[in-house]
C-alpha cells in the first residue's frame, strides 16, 4: 500500500485532533456540574384594599431529576416597583411561607433548610403588602411589580446562587375600541401598533392576542408580536449573574461588533449553553475564514437563530433590560393556538409566514396589526405591511423586537 504524501498527513491528522477537540469540549460542556432544579411560578392575584394593593402568589420549586437529592437553605425575594412616577413612598411589606409537602412551617416565618428529593415539589407562598400615604393615589401611580428571587441549591454539584425575576402586572390597559383605533399610512398598507401592558410569564401569548386584537381583526389583516415579548411569556430570560462564562466565550465575543448581544462573555455563553461549545466554535472558525474572502454572516447562518435572536442586557424594555433574553422556542405555536382556541375575528387569517426582521421599538410589547385595503393573497400582502412596519414606526437599537406574524 502507497504512503501518504507527507501533506496529506498531516492535513488528515490535524483534522482527527481538531474533532477529538471538539468532542471533549462538548462532553465538558455537558457533563459539567449544574443543579436540577427548575423554580415556576404558580397563580397571583392582586387586589386593592383602601390605598394598598396586596399582591399574593406562589412559586414552585421541582426536582425532576430521579435520584439527586437537593437543598434549598435560603429564598430570600426582592421587589422593584415601576410606575407613571416615583416610587419612593411606597411602603413594601412582604413575607414568604414555606408549604412543603412533608414538613410545616416555623410559626415565625423562618425559611429553614429543605431538602427537595428526586422527583418531588415543594411550594413557597408569597405576599406582598404595597402601602402608600394618603395623598399619593396607589392605583394610578404603579403599573408593574417585578420580583428578584434570589435562592441558593445545595448539592452534590456544589452551593449554587441562583437568581429568578417574575413580572407580576398591577394595572392593564383597556383594548382599544375599533373606532378609536389611530392606524398608522404606509405605501399601499397601513399599520396598527397595540399597547398592552408589559408581559411576562404569568400571560398566555394566546389570551394577550385575543384580548388586546380580538376586537380589531378584520379577514385579510396580518397579526404580529415581537419576538421578546413572546421569549420572556415563555420564561426565556435569565440574569447575568447565574452564568459562568467559559474560556471559549470569553476569547471568541471579542471578534463581534461592540453592539452585538454576543460580544459579552455571559452573552455568547448563554449562545453557548443553547446550541453547544462545538457547534459555536466550527461556526465561530468558518464564519471568520468566509468574512476574510469577502462573504459576511456565515456565523449566524452556522450557529442557528438563536445566535440572532438572543438579546443581552441593555437591550429589552426595563425591567428584562437587566437580564438576557433567548429568542422563542416554537413562534408559530401560538398563532396556532389562537386558531384552535378562539375566535379572534371572522376569517381572521393568524397562518404562518416568513418572520419580519425589523425593529419595533415605540410598540411596548411588539404587537402590531397589518392591514392592506387592497384585496390581495397573503403572500403580497407581507411584503407591504414589512415596509409599512419599517416606515411608520421608528426604529432603534435599544429595544429590539422583530415581530412575528401569524
């Protein structure tokens, strides 16, 4: 049998490195030391009593995993108000009882160490007392409460700090009234940018749609909701704090544009924990060789759509602009869901089609209704409700929601 051309050699053996390389940095990846816990929040209420609100919920704490037996020796939460003024008046008084399943509650409200066993859930309640003076009128003056959750699990993976944030809405605004409905001209199109009330996971996207659009959809018009909104209803934002950046992240985010939500560590590693370390660094090395021939974008096409639709902080409305924001999981579902389970308008057509890539920045929670006079298919009507999105509504960085239609 011929020898092979020195080469030849040395090309193939540097390839087997290059893939044993990228196997144990996968397998690093995964099989590094995390905690299974998953905390979900349950059912809230608000309700007013003189010049309070008292706001009172529960959060869930599972342990999925079939053995692993985990602690919980602190909860401790956080509230931040935001409203139509200051706040500072505002008294808070809050309190947190522990009802698991296999051991009662200390009478003085102690959080004690719990051990969550495999395949179990354990429940905290949570309430909260919002008291102003007399002469600051409490309804009108806040909107949204948003709940910092800090807890630390215990393990065999080590004392983990874990952060959560839950939005809990204090005031909603009323649907708009078709003849009050300020439609916005574009090129043979028109637009309708909807406020609704910041979301958040306790909101089905299915319900915001036929709440705030029901009474305004007419056969023909396109329906959209931005790309974040939909993300953080599905509970996919996470704050800096809980990642670890790896060496990989901290070397590759120094190549992106300063302004892109990967040119951070925790951001490139939240792309990381998504798609794997691997699959990043072929798409991180081909995208690099292909911008250097002339042809950009490679790494985005490479890396998936998570790689574009991730946003770091600073780039989502407040209070999410403290946390990375992941792009949706299934975008099409609740448009589905909307047709299965309700009635949004007559021949109201919520079908698919290709994503808007624009910004929608002046749209608090990026839902917009398009519409075009002209009777025409679906497929032309797209186009000029994208160019009627982009030229009535201001663009911008700081907010970024591509809008989605159905």
């Amino acid at each position: 049998m011929p020898a092979l051309h020195p080469l030849i050699s040395l090309v193939l053996a540097g390839a087997l490195l290059f893939g044993l390389g990228l196997v144990v940095l996968e397998l690093r990846h995964r099989l590094r030391p995390a905690s299974p816990l998953k905390l979900r929040s349950g059912a809230w209420q608000v309700r007013s009593e003189a010049n309070s609100l008292l706001v009172e919920g529960e959060i869930q704490i599972s342990n999925p995993h079939p053995r692993m037996e985990v602690m919980v020796p602190e909860l401790n939460v956080r509230p931040t108000l935001l409203g139509q003024g200051r706040v500072n008046a505002v008294a808070i008084k809050i309190q947190i009882d522990p009802d698991h399943p296999d051991e009662p509650a200390r009478p003085d409200g102690y959080w004690f160490a719990y051990i969550v066993k495999g395949r179990k859930t354990t429940t905290a309640r949570i309430s909260l007392r919002l008291s102003a003076p007399a002469e600051t009128p409490i309804g009108p003056l806040l909107d949204t409460l948003w709940l910092d959750i800090d807890w630390v699990n215990y393990g065999p993976f080590g004392r983990l700090q874990r952060r959560d944030g839950l939005l809990i809405p204090l005031r909603r605004p009323v649907p708009v009234a078709p003849a009050s409905a300020l439609w916005r001209q574009g090129d043979a199109s028109q637009v309708l940018p909807i406020r609704t009330h910041l979301l958040g996971v306790l909101d089905d996207p299915a319900e915001v749609l036929r709440h705030y659009a029901g009474g305004l959809l007419l056969p023909g018009d396109v329906l959209t909701i931005g790309e974040t909104p939909l993300a953080v209803m599905q509970g996919r934002y996470h704050h800096p704090s809980t990642v670890e950046p790896s060496a990989l992240a901290r070397l590759l985010c120094r190549v992106f544009h300063p302004t892109s939500s990967l040119a951070t560590a925790c951001g490139l590693q939240s792309l990381i924990d998504l798609v794997g370390p691997a699959r990043v660094l072929g798409a991180w090395l081909v995208g690099m060789a292909l911008k250097l021939g002339g042809s950009k974008g490679w790494f985005y096409r490479l890396a998936g759509d998570q790689a574009r639709l991730i946003d770091d902080i600073t780039g989502t409305t407040p209070p999410y602009d403290q946390t990375i924001v992941l792009g949706p999981e299934r975008p099409a579902e609740p448009g589905r869901q909307c047709q299965r389970t309700h009635s949004l308008s007559a021949g109201a057509p919520l079908g698919l089609g290709p994503r808007l890539k624009q910004s929608v920045d002046s749209i608090p929670a990026g839902l917009l209704i398009g519409r075009c006079p002209c009777q025409t298919s679906r497929a032309k009507v797209l186009p000029l409700v994208r160019s009627a999105a982009t030229s009535v509504v201001p663009m911008g960085p700081c907010c970024r929601r591509r809008p989605i239609p159905w």
